[in-house]
C-alpha cells in the first residue's frame, strides 16, 4: 500500500484531500496540530504538527508524498497576525525541506497554494507571471518563499498547485456567505460587483491535488482553475437566488466595514490561464449550482 503524509488534514482543504487519499488507496498519515483530526480506517494520526516530521519518521513511514494544506493563521490580529503567521509558516516549511531532503526516499511535495500573489489584473496570469501580492497574500506570501524556491531549484520535487477561490462550507464562503445569510437572508456586494472570479468546489480541487500528483508532472508551480468564472455580482445573485436571500451593499451586513485586505481581495480580478492545462481539460467540474447544492446539502 503507497503511503502518504498530509499537513492540515482537519483543515477546509486537507480534509477533502484526506477523503480523496483514503478513496485512492493510500494509507494516509495525517499530522495533528491543535485541531482534532477525525479517526477513520485507512488514515493515522502523527501528534505534533509538522515538527514531527523530522527525517526520521519520514523514513520510518516511507511515503512516496507529502500533500500541504496548512497555513498558520492567526486572524484576530489581523495584517499583523498575518505577518506573525508568515514568519512561522516560513520557519516550517523551511524545516520540513530540510528534513525531506535527508530522506531515503525523497517524497514528492504537494504544495496548496492561492492566486492572489498574481495581484488584480484583466488579462490572465500564467505560472510565470511576475508575482504582484495583494491582500491576504501580501503577508502570507512569504511563508511560500522556500517551497517556491524548492520548486525552482528541483533538488527536492515539489508541485506548487495555485488555486482560485475555493468554494464549499467554510473558509470564506462561510465567513462572508452564509453567516449573513443564516442571520439576515443577506448577499454582501462589495464595490460594483463588474469585478471577476474564478471559483472552483473544494470537492474539485482535492480530487485535481490528487490527480496532479498520480500524473507524475516535473516539479514546479502549476495554475489549478476551473471553466467557473463570473462577476463578483452574478456569483451574489446566484448566491442570494439560491439560498433565498437578497444581495445589497457590504456595509448594510458590516456596518463597521471590512478590513482592506477583504474588500481589496472581492473587488479584484483574480484570473489566470495555465502552461499544462491537459488535466484541466479532461476533468469534469461542478457547476456553481452544483456546488451551492453540496453546500446546502453538508
């Protein structure tokens, strides 16, 4: 049986990939931070976090992948949080190359990570793009820095995956979605709404995490998108038709406002096109309505 380790699996997307692993075949061996991660056949829990996985261990489980979902966070305080999180998270993944590195066996790392280091712009980035960081991305960026240069280097083989929004029932979505949707049958607009978005289920993106590590690709950074784009006032409508609510201004649901990194990240065009597209290609997406449907029915 192929063994695999994954960073975050109780997370919003480590779970999915979890499940997509244990349907897979592998025998998983999940780390375990502060969050519970939920017992299931097929999947081991390793205590301690990515500081557990020092060489040894790694040699000892023999996995032929690590999948990284995880990012620390600290989000009461905010831009500064997420500086303090970035430095962590640089720390980490710094450690966690090393040790792979020093391996027998030299496991495949597969790298979860976002597109807003692209920055807002009408036309669509490709992986090598000059990075423009924005919002959230501004700060967290930098806990990346050693797998980016990892996966440049290719002395250790690591797959940096780049996702668009991630849809399902957490994360954002649930944060700016259906909180305000559960209190007050409401569909926050932030800006014009002309603004577009690519979007993608996190059902989707664990499954092509998955399929991009099983294709055997060379290391190195890949753009993982979906047909699923729209403006940020169509995605509102559909929301709000969906679930039975009314889209109005942001401010009339947080009348103190937003963060600027939240109304920066809604209001931009987050866009990108790939250079190896053949997986995208060959994969069935789900729709939005698909997807408010697997969110409506969790």
């Amino acid at each position: 049986m192929r063994n695999v380790v994954i960073i975050g699996s109780s997370g919003f997307l480590g779970s999915a990939v979890t499940k997509e692993l244990i349907t897979n075949g592998f025998q998983v061996y999940a780390t375990k931070n502060k969050r519970t991660v939920p017992r299931e056949p097929g999947l081991t829990v390793i205590e301690g976090g990515i500081k557990s996985l020092t060489t040894r261990t790694l040699d000892r489980i023999s996995p032929v992948a690590i999948f990284h979902c995880a990012r620390p966070v600290v989000p009461r305080l905010r831009r500064w949080g997420r500086i303090f999180a970035a430095r962590k998270a640089m720390r980490y993944n710094r450690f966690l190359l090393s040790q792979i590195a020093a391996t027998r066996y030299r496991p495949v790392l597969i790298f979860a990570s976002g597109s807003l280091v692209y920055g807002n712009s009408d036309a669509p980035r490709t992986e090598d793009a000059p990075l423009n960081p924005i919002s959230y991305s501004r700060q967290y960026h930098h806990g990346e820095d050693p797998v980016l240069r990892a996966a440049g280097e290719k002395k250790t083989k690591v797959l940096l995956l780049r996702f668009p929004w991630l849809m399902g029932n957490g994360s954002w979505f649930s944060w700016f979605y259906l909180k305000p949707l559960r209190k007050q049958k409401l569909v926050p607009l932030f800006g014009d709404g002309n603004n577009k978005m690519s979007l993608i289920s996190v059902t989707d993106a664990a499954m092509l995490m998955v399929k991009y590590y099983l294709a055997d690709l060379p290391g190195g950074v890949y753009n993982v998108f979906s047909p699923n784009v729209f403006t940020q006032k169509v995605f509102a409508e559909a929301v709000a038709g969906h679930f039975g609510g009314s889209v109005t201004a942001y401010r009339d649901i947080f009348p103190r406002g937003v963060e600027k990194a939240v109304s920066e990240a809604f209001t931009s065009n987050i866009l990108f096109q790939s250079r190896h597209s053949e997986l995208l290609e060959n994969h069935v997406f789900q729709t939005l309505e698909q997807m408010l449907d697997e969110i409506r029915t969790i």
